[in-house]
C-alpha cells in the first residue's frame, strides 16, 4: 500500500504539471488566434484611413502576441500617417514619439527589413533629423545594392536638403552618378541626373542647362529613335534661352533657339500623336523666336497659333479616348 501511495503521489504533481501547460498552450494559441484577429482588422482600418481605430487595434496585437514585428511597424505607420510635419503641438509631438518607438523596435527585431528601415529613414525625414535618416537610407543601398530605385531615393533624399547644406548637393549628384554607374546601359539613370540639373537654381549653376544636356545626350546615344527624347532636348534648349536671355549673346541666342526647334520639329516627326511636343513649339516661338528675330514675330505668332491648334486637336483626342474606355468598363 505503500509503495502505491507514493506512486499516486509522484502521479498527481505531474498531473497537475502537464494540466496547466495545456492550459497556458491554449492560453498562448488563443492569445494568437486572438492578435491575428485584431492584425486583420487594423490592416483593413489602416488601409481605409482609418489610423486612429488602426492603432487601437495594433496595439491590441502587441499586447497579445508581442512578437509579431509587423505589428509594430504598421503601428509607427498609422501615427505616421497622423503626424503633422511642423506643427509644434504636444499632441502632434506624442504622435511622432510614438511612430518613432514603435518604428524603432520594429527595426531591433528585424534590422535587415528594407520595408521597415525605409518608414524608420522616412520618419527621421519628416523630423527633419538629416544625420539619422541619412543612415537609414544608406542601409537599403548596403542590403540591395543592384536596386536602382534605391539610388533615386537617396538622391532625392539629399536633394531635398541641398539648399540648406552644401555637402548634400553634392552628394545627390554622386548618388546619381552611382545610379549611372551601376546600370550604365539603362537610360532612366541619365534622365535623372539631366532633370537633376535641370531643376537647379540658375542663379547658382548658369551652366546647369548645358550639364543636363549632356547626359540626355548620353540617353539619346542609347534610344536613337525616341521622340521623347528629342522633346527632352528640345525643352531643355528653350528653358536655356527663355531662363538665361540676359546672359546670353543674339549669337548664342539665335543658335540654342534653333537648336529647340530643330529637336521638337524632331520629335513631332517621330511620334506626331504626342502632344507636348506641339505645346512647346507654340512656346518657343512667341516667348523665344519673336523675341530673338522680332521683325518676324507676327509669323512666328501665327505659327504659334497653328501649334496650339494642334495641340488642341490631339489632346482632345486622347481625352475622348480616355472618356470612352471608362465607358465601355462601366459598361
């Protein structure tokens, strides 16, 4: 009897022992069931906008099961989302505290996530905390170096913040010139670099025109036959003119205004349903040619005319175009 007894005895703990770990299995497979419940339902808020009832339940999530990292990110995302770049309110500030920690431990559990390092260097950008969202961008090069976009969001990035530090100017450009680097045969990474220049001061790059150029060059070398291409140059060879008349001699005048039309004239001939193309040469020829050749400007203003009319016409037929395949999925 004995011997039962302490066989009963040794039974009953482990009884007990495998009983609550049952319990706490179930406990911990409901609080999942339970998280993943909640993760559905804060994604469709999120999705629909609907940020304030998305955070609830996302942190009803973490609660739950605080290892689902995703949590976390969309998290800092929905407090992202209702922060207010600049407005200095205890509330406003709470918001970006919180996207930021959330962000943060999202990044700790899972560092190498380009997705969650990108909203963590995003949310150091709407801070404005250069230094912090530089780094972040950075590691998404380090991790997919052969990414071209990576290249272009960085260099945007810099872009950004060149007129307020001169070393980011600088680095955009190396950054687009990197992109080039990479991928030398895709002709995306010279029209970046060309609208780069493009898009800079004047007043602080007198040659930017010029610069840009010479990479739209490098792009047409590649696409021989793409109108849009020969637009391109067109533009920039009228925004050179048209920006920079004070600096320039009739001479200089007179050959970059002819070399905009010559490249439009190009580009109408290649794809002669692209309508920008007809925009531009109406521009060219009332705020550049009459100008520059003024005892022609009552021809170059009724071919301006003609180039408009044109425009007009195709524009429209794009538009009705448009209109008409909404109809027929309507339908």
């Amino acid at each position: 009897m004995r011997h039962r007894r302490t066989s009963l005895g040794l039974i009953v703990p482990f009884a007990l022992i495998a009983a609550f770990s049952l319990v706490a299995c179930q406990n911990m497979s409901l609080s999942k069931l339970q998280a993943n419940y909640y993760f559905n339902s804060a994604n469709a808020l999120f999705t629909e906008g609907k940020f304030s009832r998305a955070i609830e339940d996302y942190e009803r999530v973490i609660r739950l099961n605080p290892e689902l990292t995703q949590a976390y990110r969309f998290l800092g995302e929905s407090y992202k989302s209702l922060f207010n770049p600049g407005k200095d309110t205890p509330e406003n500030k709470e918001r970006a505290a919180k996207a930021l920690d959330a962000l943060l431990k999202a990044y700790k559990v899972d560092p190498n996530n380009k997705d969650i390092i990108y909203s963590l260097g995003d949310m150091y950008d709407r801070l404005r905390d250069v230094d912090q969202a530089e780094k972040m961008f950075l590691r998404i090069i380090e991790l997919e170096p052969g990414n071209m976009n990576n290249y272009y969001v960085v260099a945007e990035f810099y872009k950004r913040y060149a007129g307020e530090r001169k070393e980011l100017k600088e680095k955009a450009e190396q950054m687009y010139l990197r992109r080039i680097e990479t991928d030398p045969e895709n002709v995306q990474g010279y029209a970046y670099m060309a609208n780069y220049y493009d898009n800079l001061p004047p007043t602080e790059f007198k040659d930017k025109f010029d610069r840009a150029l010479e990479y739209v060059k490098r792009r047409q070398a590649l696409e021989p036959d793409n109108a849009e291409v020969y637009y391109t140059i067109g533009v920039n060879r009228f925004q050179k003119v048209y920006q920079l008349q004070n600096f320039l001699s009739q001479a200089d005048k007179e050959a970059v205004a002819m070399e905009a039309e010559k490249n439009l004239l190009r580009a109408i001939e290649i794809d002669p349903n692209f309508p920008d193309s007809y925009a531009y040469m109406k521009i060219l020829y009332i705020n550049v040619h009459a100008k520059v050749y003024p005892e022609r400007e009552s021809r170059y203003t009724s071919e301006a005319d003609r180039y408009g009319e044109k425009f007009d016409e195709i524009r429209k037929r794009q538009l009705d175009r448009i209109k008409l395949e909404k109809e027929l999925k309507k339908g």
